[in-house]
C-alpha cells in the first residue's frame, strides 16, 4: 500500500490504475482477519469513482470512522442502536477530502459511539493489532490504526477524544495527528465529548498528515468552533529554529511507565541532543491530575450527547418496550457502565463539589502551557506507558485501562495540536511492540508542529 505521496507519483506515472488499485485492496480487506473495517461503501464508489479518478487526487482510497457520516451510508457508531442507520449528511471533513477527489471508500471499526479504549467494545467485533494476533490496537480508534498499519488502508480519518488517534498510532507503528481543537470541523460527526473531540488523521508518514491537514482546516459556518482566524490560513510563523527547545515534565516517569518503554525514550532524548536539539526536563505539577479533569469533564458531556439515542428515532420499535428497555438493549455494557457512573457526576448535589472545580482546572491547566510555550517549542513524552496489551486482559479493570490515557488527555484539556511518531519497538518474549513518542505544541501552530514532526521522523 503506497503512501498518498507515492499513490499520486504512480498513478501520474501509469504506474497504479486506480480502478484495478482500489478493486485490489477491497479483496484484500475482505481476506484480512484483523476486523479492523465495519462496511466498503459498494454503492458510493460505483457512483463517484469515474468522477474522482480523472482529478487531482485520483480517487485515493480513505477509510473514515464509523461515527464520521457520509450521505447515504450506514453511519452506525459501532452500536446495535444504530445499526441501520442511514445517514442524510455529509461530514464537512469527508466532503473537503471528496472535493479534492479522495474516495472514502469504507467506515474502520471503532468502540461502541468512541467508549472503551481498546476497540474490544464495539458491537460488531473487536479489532486486532497487526503486530502480533493477541494484541489490541487500543483506544477507539483502533480499526483504522490496524488498517493503516497492516497497509489495508492509504490513510484514514478519526476523532480523537483523549488519545484516540496517538495512542492506537503508537502501539500500531505508525503515525497519528491530533490538530488543535476547531482546526478541523465536526459538522455531522457523532460526538463523545464536545468540547474535547478533534478530527485528526492516520498515515504512514508526517508528509500526508500534512496534505490531509491543509484539505481539511478552515473555517465551517456548520461549526461555530472553527470561526477562528486561525483557521482560515497556514502558519504565518514557520518554524525555523535551528535549536529546537523541548521541556519533558519530570512527571512523566511517575505514571507506571513501563521500564523498556522509558529505556527507549531516554536513548531517543540523547539522540535528539546529540542531533543539536535543547532538551530540559521541568516540574509540571498539574500533569498528575490530568486524568481525574478529563473523566470528569468528559463524563457530563457524553452523558448529554447521549440523551437523544432513546429508541424513538434511531432505533425500532418494539411491542411492550419501554425507554429503559430500549437503551438497555440497543447499548452494550461499556456504555451503559459509564452513563450510569457518569451520570453520577451531573447530579445537582456534584455539580459543585465535582464538574466546576474540574472546569478551574482545566483552565490552570491550559495557563500553565501557555506559560510554557513562551520558553519552548515543543513538549514530548511518551505516546503510553507500556505497548500494547493482550486481548481482553484490562476489560475487567477498567481503573486499569483509563490509566493508559495519562500522556494524551493534556492535549484534548488544553486544545493543544499533538502527534505521535513510531519511536521503535519493545521486546516482550519473542514479540517486537511498537511504542510511540508524542510532541505537543501550542494553539494553532499545527503546521509548526508538523514541521518539528518531520525533523524528528527522520532522526529517531
């Protein structure tokens, strides 16, 4: 599977036929075991594809997650409530990619509406690490991490809530960018958490994450988040120190990080100063509470964004059913779970006591990056904590598995862009993990932290 850059080289080269590309990597996906595609949009590329493939991205093909609607196309969010559900839009990213003649050609399977971290939770079936066939990709967007990873897919698109996209790029190899919260719009995408989901992107390299960024930003009317000046233009402060500074904040290593993986980042931060990087490692305390804001917050918007899925409009109805019955049935156990725990923090008498110290938080959390961004360029750490998990070993401890999402959750509080670049590979047995290594920047410096991306994918 070529990446876009190569696709475009070849096929201007009458190298690759698109036609014979796309029917080729369908056949392939339907032989894969990995489970990471839900449904291939049969009857969307027998009517677009003779229109797509005589323009300027000749039909690449693109999966997009199954909670990202296209109009016409069953947009089911991995759940049994919307199973049959037919879109009548058109997500505003998928359309930008379809005006510059990229071919969504399939929805990658995901968690139940983005809930479970490991894509063990989705209705359908649960994805597989293409590393190794005991492994889970992690986070819900694990089926177009697998699919990118094991070359099924050219690139893809997914939300990312905190960590959706890094972490699943991390522990499959590849390379995973969340922009800055209303770089991208989210008109017609299933939300989880409205004030912490992002599109972003999967890809093999930094190069087309960048191509994909620079389709999709800009400005939408649909969503009132993206109205920022920001993202009507690329960077006018292109990166150009020829020092990079880095802070890595000393509370990374508190976090149950795995040994081999800290081994493998310290050996990658020698590297980076011997490459004329400056690199520092700093106090910042507010790190070891990221995880208990973003649970907080996230919990009380997801249980409003659920609220409409009671039966009467996106499921059917059946004799004797009652609302409870209907979401009783139409929702698996991972959502349930968190709807009822979660439901625990919206209550009158929490309100004070839990959601709106959660908001000051955040706030001081979002202050103390700008204060930080004034004295360097970038932060980095680690993408996880450990590489990836057996199949089914932390569904039972889900204390346990939300504890993953330490290093990511920052960038989703704070509105920050961040990426995960492949840093290599663990040894556990006789099995090679891949693990990543995350930059994070400030606030509408994506293309900035793009460039970094690229500088630093070709050193570790």
């Amino acid at each position: 599977m070529p990446t876009i850059t190569s696709y475009l080289q070849q096929v201007q080269s009458w190298t690759i036929d698109p036609e014979t590309f796309i029917q080729q990597t369908i056949q392939q996906i339907q032989k894969s075991d990995l489970n990471s595609f839900i449904r291939v949009h049969d009857q969307f590329i027998s009517s677009h594809f003779d229109e797509l493939a005589s323009r300027e991205f000749h039909s690449a093909p693109i999966g997009i997650k199954d909670n990202m609607m296209l109009t016409g196309e069953i947009s089911s969010c991995a759940s049994k409530m919307l199973e049959h559900y037919v879109a009548p839009y058109t997500a505003t990213c998928c359309q930008k990619l379809i005006d510059k003649w990229f071919l969504p050609i399939w929805k990658t399977n995901m968690d139940e509406f983005a809930m479970g971290s490991s894509t063990e939770h989705s209705y359908f079936w649960p994805t597989i690490n293409p590393h190794w066939i005991n492994r889970m990709p992690w986070w819900s967007s694990g089926g177009s991490a697998a699919a990118v990873a094991s070359w099924l897919c050219i690139a893809a698109l997914w939300t990312d809530t905190g960590g959706s996209i890094r972490q699943p790029s991390s522990l499959c190899g590849i390379v995973g960018f969340k922009p800055t919260y209303g770089k991208i719009s989210r008109y017609w995408v299933q939300s989880l958490s409205s004030s912490l989901d992002q599109v972003g992107t999967l890809t093999q390299t930094v190069h087309d994450a960048e191509i994909l960024l620079s389709i999709m930003a800009g400005e939408d009317e649909n969503d009132l988040q993206t109205l920022n000046p920001h993202t009507n233009t690329s960077s006018s402060h292109t990166f150009t120190a020829e020092k990079p500074k880095i802070a890595i904040p000393n509370e990374i290593f508190t976090f149950s990080l795995d040994p081999r993986v800290e081994a493998l980042f310290r050996s990658k931060v020698d590297i980076l100063i011997s490459s004329w990087f400056q690199v520092d490692f700093i106090d910042f305390p507010l790190l070891r509470h990221v995880w208990s804001l973003y649970y907080i917050l996230m919990s009380a918007e997801l249980t409003s964004n659920l609220w409409r899925f009671d039966g009467m409009r996106f499921w059917c109805q059946k004799a004797g059913l009652d609302y409870t019955d209907i979401r009783s049935q139409a929702f698996w156990k991972e959502v349930k779970k968190r709807l009822m725990l979660w439901n625990y923090v919206v209550l009158h008498k929490n309100y004070d006591k839990y959601y709106k110290p959660a908001l000051k938080s955040r706030q001081q959390l979002t202050n103390q990056f700008s204060k930080l961004f004034e004295n360097y360029d970038a932060v980095m750490t680690p993408t996880t904590p450990a590489p990836a998990s057996n199949l089914g070993s932390k569904t039972a401890n889900s204390l346990q598995m939300y504890l993953e999402d330490l290093y990511t959750t920052p960038a989703n509080l704070a509105w920050l862009p961040a990426i995960s670049l492949p840093m290599w590979t663990v040894d556990e047995n006789w099995e090679k993990l891949p693990v990543g290594i995350q930059l994070m920047w400030k606030q509408w410096w994506d293309e900035d932290l793009l460039h970094l991306a690229w500088k630093l994918e070709s050193i570790i």
